[in-house]
C-alpha cells in the first residue's frame, strides 16, 4: 500500500502534488473511502467533528478535494457486517482517507475490523492519514498521544519503522523540545512534523514532502 501520512490533511500544493502522483490520476477520477473511527476514541471530539470531517466541511482538508465519490467506512461496524461486502468496497476504492483523532483506538478498530489483515494485499490503494490516522501506521505512538481510556499499550500497527510527531509547533505542548523528549522515549526511528508537512512511503522507500518544519530523530 502507498502511504502519505500527513500531520493535517492536504495543507498545501506540494502534499496534493503528492497525492495525485501516488494516485496515478486526477483526483476528480479517484474514488475514496473516509474513515472517521480515530475520532470517537478522542476525548476531545465530539459527533460534530466527525460530521464535518465527512462532509468535507473540516478546515483539514481530506474529504473536500473534488474526489469523484466518497463513501464511508466506519471500522467498529465491520465485524457486524459480512466480510466480503465490506472488502468489496476496500477495493474498489483508490485512496483511503484516514482521520485523527486517537491512534490507539483506530489501531484496536483495525484489528478488530480485519482492516490491518487486509493492509498487504491493497499494494495498489493510498492511505492518506491525518495525524492519528497516520501515526496508526507507526510501531509507536508514545504514551503522551494515548488519549483512550481503555488502552493498555502506546504499541499501534507497525506498517513503516518510524514513529511520527504531529503538529509540530504548531501547538503549545508541541514545541521541538517536547518532541526531542518525546523521541528520546519512543528510542527508535522517528520523524517530528508540523502541519505543512507530509511522509510519503512507497515500497519502503520514505520521502518527506513540505512547506514548512520537520526533523529526523
């Protein structure tokens, strides 16, 4: 699967640049899936949140690109539903669009969805995350991003091999201080990024696209 994993959405000219090249087409020609899931697992969010991100009304822009269709795909309804239908829409679809909101939650959706299962053989889709939605493909979090209350562990998918800090600078407790500190914790490959950032991930090969800040650590 090709990734770009965003702090806040298409933010600029050069991460949408990227987008269509990952597509391979025109936006206007890609169907997408949006899942919103991440979003309940945050204390912070409220059902209004999740309606705007789906109606492409978030000042994040994911949902409001001019996709030729959006569908939803809301992952703690799957395990209710028959596998193949829902499968069936997974690959009919060109990009997933993947919200914030808390990765510890959207990772335990995964898995228990069978969404994370499915992950190797979607090599032709793009999952474009936001914030938790990206950071969801990391082997950690950090404890300082769980926000769940039922999570035992900061431990999400492990798709890439670097942890990410979003929003970097872009709010008070995310100063590049606290991610050195942050980083330090996670004791591992891990990139610190602010909003104007995005990592693109194709076949393991990792390329940062931005307008604005961004560190390796």
């Amino acid at each position: 699967m090709k990734l770009l994993l965003t702090s806040a959405g298409i933010r600029n000219a050069s991460i949408q640049e990227a987008l269509v090249e990952l597509l391979g087409k025109p936006i206007a020609e890609s169907h997408a899936l949006a899942i919103p899931t991440a979003q309940y697992g945050h204390p912070m969010i409220k059902p209004q949140g999740v309606w705007r991100f789906i109606a492409g009304q978030s000042p994040l822009h994911m949902c409001d690109l001019g996709w030729k269709s959006v569908g939803v795909l809301e992952l703690t309804a799957l395990p209710s539903i028959e596998r193949e239908r829902w499968v069936s829409w997974v690959h009919e679809a060109d990009v997933l669009l993947v919200t914030g909101g808390d990765a510890a939650y959207l990772a335990h959706w995964m898995r228990e969805s069978g969404l994370s299962d499915l992950l190797p053989s979607l090599g032709d889709k793009v999952w474009v995350g936001l914030s938790a939605g990206s950071m969801v493909m990391t082997p950690r979090i950090g404890s300082a991003f769980v926000e769940w209350e039922s999570a035992t562990s900061d431990r999400t998918l492990g798709v890439v091999d670097f942890s990410i800090f979003p929003h970097l600078g872009m709010e008070p407790e995310n100063t590049m201080a606290e991610a050195e500190k942050w980083a330090a914790s996670i004791g591992a490959p891990a990139y610190g990024i602010d909003d104007e950032t995005a990592i693109k991930v194709v076949d393991g090969r990792v390329e940062i696209v931005s307008e604005g800040q961004w560190r390796r650590f």
